[in-house]
C-alpha cells in the first residue's frame, strides 16, 4: 500500500501532529487511508482509544471535516468514531494537510454523540465564512450519525 504522510495544522498554519497512513483508495475528492495511533491510551469522553488502534480515516478536499472510525487493537471491535471539523484537506504527493478548527464530534457505537472543544473552538480567530463552514459541518455529521442509529440497526 502506498504510505501517505499526514499533517495536522493549528489555524495559525503551524504543524500540531504528524503522522503516517496507508492508502486505501481515492475517489474524487474522498481519501481513505488505515493509520494505527501512536500515543499512549486516552479516554475521550468514553471513547477509549489505545495505542496501536486501528483508524480507517476518511478526508475530504471537499468538506469541513473528517472521520476516523476506530477499531481496538485486540480484536478490531468497532470502538466508535472521531470527527474532526477543519478546513478541506490539502493534497500534495503523498502528504495530506489540514487545518483543524477544533471543533470534534464523538459517535460511540450505541449512538450518542458528544460535541467536543466548543469553547476553544469559539475563541478561535476565524473570519465569519468559516466559522459558519465549520458549524455547518458540525451539523452535517451530526445529523448523518443520527440517521445510522446503533451499529448493528
């Protein structure tokens, strides 16, 4: 599989995160790629993600944000999903950039969904256009989990 570099950037274009992927497929303006997370294990607001977990990422040139569907490294049991609201992402090669805006959306497997970094994501500096992308991206995930239910329905 063709390995992809990604790049996570603050608004400020500065570089927060780097890591590596490999490609899935590519289809118009949709990327999928398969990443294994490298930091220690973490509890976001009930979803555990461990170290060595699976990330089947899709990003969009297209779109205000991206989905990270995580799988458990013991058994690839569907841990549940991590959404990201940034810019389009940017493609170059074999690097894939975005601008993150803070703004996450957690869906766990039995639906619920939980807004993250909204606070953060109001003092952020941001013209008026793309504070209004990135809500309406908030409210396009939301509304697309709402519609898959619990996995499994």
């Amino acid at each position: 599989m063709e390995e992809i570099t990604i790049i996570k950037k603050n608004v400020y274009g500065q570089e927060t995160w780097r890591y590596h992927g490999s490609l899935i497929e590519r289809n118009g303006s949709q990327i999928k790629l398969e990443a294994f997370f490298d930091r220690q294990d973490t509890n976001v607001q009930g979803l555990l993600i461990g170290k060595g977990d699976r990330f089947i990422e899709t990003w969009f040139t297209d779109r205000w944000y991206n989905i990270f569907e995580i799988h458990a490294r013991a058994d690839d049991r569907l841990r549940g999903w991590y959404c990201n609201i940034g810019c389009p992402a940017e493609v170059d090669g074999n690097m894939l950039s975005y601008v993150d805006l803070a703004l996450d959306l957690i869906v766990l497997p039995d639906g619920k969904q939980i807004v993250l970094d909204e606070d953060e994501f109001a003092e952020l500096e941001l013209d008026s256009e793309t504070r209004l992308h990135a809500l309406s991206a908030l409210a396009t995930l939301q509304t697309y989990f709402q519609s898959k239910g619990k996995v499994g329905d």
